[in-house]
C-alpha cells in the first residue's frame, strides 16, 4: 500500500513540511536526535542497522541541556566485548578524535559537531589518532556496495546513497580524484555510517513532502582532521552548501559538519524567507559541544501547510547559445548543473548566425546557486557571454510515497491541487525494479499506476494487484 500522508481533522489529506532550524548547527547525531523526539521508533533505526550489516553497534539516547533548553542526544557505541563488522569484515574498534572528547570504559562515541570531519582520499588505508587508536578508511565504492546490497526500505536505501554519492562529490573535488575513488576517514567510520543510515530511515519514516532548512552556521577557527589542521568550514562542507545560505563566524568551532552539510546537499532546501507554515511538533537534538555563546542544538520542526495548495518562489534562469562546443561536453556540464543545485537543465536546438546548428542551454536555479551555475557555463563550453534574469514560478505541494507492486516497492511522487492528487512513479525506481526482475520498465510503471490508483479508492490486496 502507498504511504500516505499525514490526515488532519475530519481525516483531509495534508502535506507535511520538516524544517530543520540550525539554532547551534547540524551534524549527524544531532539529526537523528531530533528526529527520534519527533516519534521515529528507536527500533527501526536497529533493525536498519542490522540489515545494512553493521554489527556490534549500540544505539542509546540521554537527556541533556543545552542553555537550559532540554532536548536528546543520539548515542553510538560499540558493544562491550563485541568487536563490531561491517558485512563481513571484522573491523578495529575506532574512536572519534575530536580534541577534547572524553571516552567512557565501554568506548562510547558521543559525537555531535566536531566528532566528524570527514575527509577523505585516494591514499592510504588507516591512520591513527593522538590516542594510538587506528581509524578504517573506506572506499565510497565499498560503502555503496554495502547500502545497495542491503535490506533497507528503499526509500531510506535511496536516501543514505545520495548522502554519500554527494560526500564522496565533494571530497574528490577537493583531493582532486573521481568519486569512485574517495576513500573516507571518518566518514567511513561505523558510527558515522550508522548517523547517515540511521538520518535515511527515520526521513523514510517521517516521509515528509518537504524538507527546508534555516541558513546554516558553518563557525570558525580551525579544526584536527586526518590530513592536518583545516579551515572552520572545511572545504568539503563549504562544496557540500553551495547554494545553500550560510552564516561564518563565532564561536569558533565546527558548528556544521561534512555529514550534517551533505544530509542538507542531499535531502534539504533552502527555506524561503518567509517562511509560511503550522508547526505541529517539534523535536530537539543535542550537539556534545557546550558552547558558552549559543546553544548546540538542533530543532527539527514537523509542520503541515494547506493541502491542495501552491507556494510560489522566486529562481534564476540563465542561458547561453552554444555553435561551436563539442556534444560530449554539453552533456558532461548538464550533469555538473543537476549536481551543484541546478533546478533543470534544458538543451534546444536552433540556427545560428551563419546558418551554423547550435544549441541554446537554459539552467534553473536558486538564486543562491548563480555563481555556481555561471562558473561552470564559463568553465565547461565556449561561450562568451551568458544571459540571466530572475522568475517566479509556482510549485505544487508534493509528497514522496511508495506503491507496492507484484516486483516490488516502487517509489513516486504525489503532486496536489484543487483537492486533487496526481501520482507519477519514479523514472530511477522503475528502473531498479525493471532491472532487477527483467521485466519491461513500461510494465513496471503501469503497475505503478495500477496500485496507487487501488489504494486511492479502497483497500486492495497485493494477490489483487499480481493478478
């Protein structure tokens, strides 16, 4: 059955909003903490674990205050006497090396911004902190392997993969090596992984149509990583928040970091200003820094906004004529726009003077995004000169659900108006499924279809649909 939104009062259909509000910053624990107080079960998140194959971790929580504002904080540890694997590979207990942080006798890794810096690179397989202790690295081929082989719900699947896809991004531009050839540190660590999985399954769980987020403090100073010291943002979270708006400044630590800024990349917006909607509850995560300046905290804030309604936003179009650019290239730079926060990118055909065949490329995008998107037009093509101007469009509220099939879950978005829901299935969901049961892609999608259309109208049985 498809996954519904949330109901209101006298059971109409409502559009769910997460705002992440990043009072002190974000990183991965504090993400999970605030979604836990939202009514993610604990349990979901261990079994997510489980069937990723990480074992040997603990999950907990504890109360704690930040600027005499309660909240929780988001625990991993290794469980005493357990060494702990990743699939099957035995791996070294490892400890997070945050200067300063304290470990408790059973190596408990309470991390919050600071715990993890993230880098990564294409040498070398360990390295050791002040303590002696050896950190695993991991290659991003390796940590993909291990999600896309994994039992996770697809949704949560979809979502831990796209955190890494833009980590190992943003890590190999900065080492200067493909993706595919990032190597982790401590990123790759088992209690960094568990944020990320754990950060997918409970969104999965909250399945929110809209995920926004406050500017984002980034701090200042500088901070210990495996490659040495680096700059408060590091430059794999400042490539992570490119269009995003963030604040630099004091106090002067990692007040976000690389896992926090590519669960943003990933699966936030930027929020609008302002910001229009009805909160409905609010969760509090609790970063381990107690900063005497502003409270280490982290409000995820679960909101609804008028069903069946359209919000309005203002972007940037830009274009440039192309007649003497290689195709390859052209194709090569639609993908670095989609990947650096492009909206859409669109290619036309047209004449050119001198009767030459030509392509006119238009890019949408968050104003945020115009030095972005008008750096990588100079930088990949030929062209001279760039036009842009700003629009206002008009955005149907949607929501991300997941329609069961005779092949299985197939994911899809639901798009609202005028009291009316529209379903259309997901092109890369289809796909999997297609593939992955050598079925026709045109099959999957009308199944798709089919299933959604049976849970709108009443219930029905998975034998009715493989029927």
């Amino acid at each position: 059955m498809a996954a519904r939104a949330a109901t209101g009062r006298g059971g109409e259909s409502r559009v769910n909003l997460l705002y992440f509000d990043l009072v002190g910053g974000i990183s991965g624990d504090m993400t999970v903490a605030s979604l836990l107080e939202l009514g993610v079960p604990m349990t979901l998140l261990r079994e997510g674990l489980r069937q990723v194959g990480l074992h040997g971790v603990e999950l907990a929580t504890e109360r704690a205050q930040r600027h005499n504002l309660a909240g929780t904080r988001f625990i991993v540890r290794e469980q005493r006497g357990a060494g702990h694997e990743f699939g099957s590979a035995q791996t070294e207990a490892t400890h997070s090396h945050d200067p300063g942080q304290e470990h408790g006798d059973d190596h408990a890794h309470e991390h919050g911004p600071g715990h993890e810096q993230g880098h990564g690179h294409a040498q070398g397989r360990n390295h050791s902190d002040a303590h002696g202790v050896r950190h695993p690295h991991r290659d991003y081929r390796d940590i993909k392997h291990m999600l896309q082989s994994s039992g996770l719900p697809p949704g949560a699947k979809e979502k831990a993969l796209a955190v890494f896809a833009k980590l190992a991004l943003a890590e190999g531009t900065v080492h200067d090596v493909p993706a595919e050839e990032v190597t982790f540190h401590e990123v790759g660590a088992w209690d960094s992984i568990a944020d990320v999985v754990c950060t997918a399954l409970a969104l999965d769980h909250l399945r929110p149509a809209t995920v926004l987020c406050s500017p984002v403090p980034v701090g200042c100073g500088v901070v210990e990583t495996a490659h040495g010291r680096m700059p408060i943002p590091t430059p794999a979270t400042l490539l992570l928040l490119e269009g995003f708006p963030i604040v630099q400044g004091g106090p002067a630590y990692e007040r976000t970091t690389p896992t926090g800024a590519a669960i943003l990349a990933a699966l936030a917006s930027p929020a609008p200003d302002p910001l229009a909607y009805t909160p409905r509850k609010v969760g509090i995560g609790i970063g381990s820094t107690d900063s005497p300046q502003v409270p280490n905290l982290l409000r995820a804030v679960l909101g609804e906004r008028a069903a069946g309604g359209a919000r309005r936003e203002t972007i940037e179009c830009a274009e440039a004529n192309l007649d003497d650019a290689n195709p390859e290239w052209i194709g090569y730079l639609m993908d670095r726009l989609l990947s650096r926060g492009a909206l859409d990118v669109v290619l036309i055909p047209a004449l050119m003077k001198k009767n030459r065949p030509g392509t006119v490329i238009q890019v949408l995008y968050p104003p945020a995004a115009r030095e972005t998107v008008l750096a990588l037009l100079f930088c990949e093509v030929t062209t001279l000169g760039v036009r842009y101007r700003t629009m206002e469009r008009v955005v149907l509220d949607r929501e991300h659900v997941t329609v069961a099939t005779r092949w299985g879950q197939v994911g899809g978005v639901v798009a609202h108006h005028d009291g009316r829901r529209r379903f259309s299935p997901e092109f890369d969901s289809c796909r999997q499924v297609a593939e992955a049961n050598g079925v026709p892609l045109r099959e999957v999608y009308l199944a798709a279809q089919q299933g959604w259309q049976a849970d709108e109208t009443g219930p029905a049985t998975a034998a009715d649909r493989a029927n």
